[in-house]
C-alpha cells in the first residue's frame, strides 16, 4: 500500500504518526486498500483546531472522509469511524443493487400482448 501523509504545524515527536500507521493497518485489515492519503492539520486560532482528511483507492469508487475537532486524537476518531462506516455499508450491499427489479407496467405489458398477437 502506498501511504502519503502531510501534515501541517504538527510536531513529529508527537504519537500521531503511530496511530496513523495503526489505523492505516485496521483499514487494511478490512479491505484491500492500494494507496492512501492522510492530511493532518493543525490550524490556530479556530475553535476546531485540527483536521483529518483520508482518501483510501480501494476497488470500485474510493473511500474519502474529513473531520474537525478541537483535539488531534478526536479527529482521528471521527474519521476513523467514518471510514469504517463506509467500509461496513459497502461490505454489506446487496450484490445485485443497481440492477432494476422492477416489473413492466400495465401499459408495457399490453404492447407486449398486442405485438404478439399481431405475430400470431
């Protein structure tokens, strides 16, 4: 998996790159995930201080997610269940969604008849 991370006035000491790198893993974990993209920032002066935004190429449409919060960990949290959420839903779609299953109305069903009497 390819991981890109940038971040902005965090300090690199901090313990943020290891749960980073654990929830990369728990994602994985979950799907196949070919390349992800964190963003961490630090903004002053607002109320919600920090933000994550995470986009993970899975197979099919990518997953993508961003949070605020006044603290580092609790916009981890926020996008971390986010994404699990959207990893979640799409694990348990019905395989055939998308497809219609809808029956042909009266009024089809009438051109139907009448074209085949018409062959008859």
């Amino acid at each position: 998996m390819k991981t890109t991370l940038t971040y902005t006035s965090l300090n690199t000491q901090d313990p943020w790159p290891a749960l980073l790198a654990q929830q990369l893993d728990h994602w994985h974990s979950l799907t196949t995930i070919t390349a992800a993209e964190v963003v961490l920032e630090h903004q002053r002066g607002d109320g919600q201080a920090f933000r994550v935004k995470v986009r993970l190429e899975v197979s099919g449409p990518g997953l993508r997610t961003e949070a605020s919060d006044s603290t580092l960990e609790g916009a981890l949290l926020l996008a971390t269940r986010d994404l699990d959420h959207q990893i979640q839903a799409r694990k348990t779609k019905p395989l055939g969604q998308g497809k219609s299953t809808r029956r042909p109305s009266a009024i089809s069903r009438r051109r139907t008849d009448a074209q085949a009497g018409r062959r008859a």
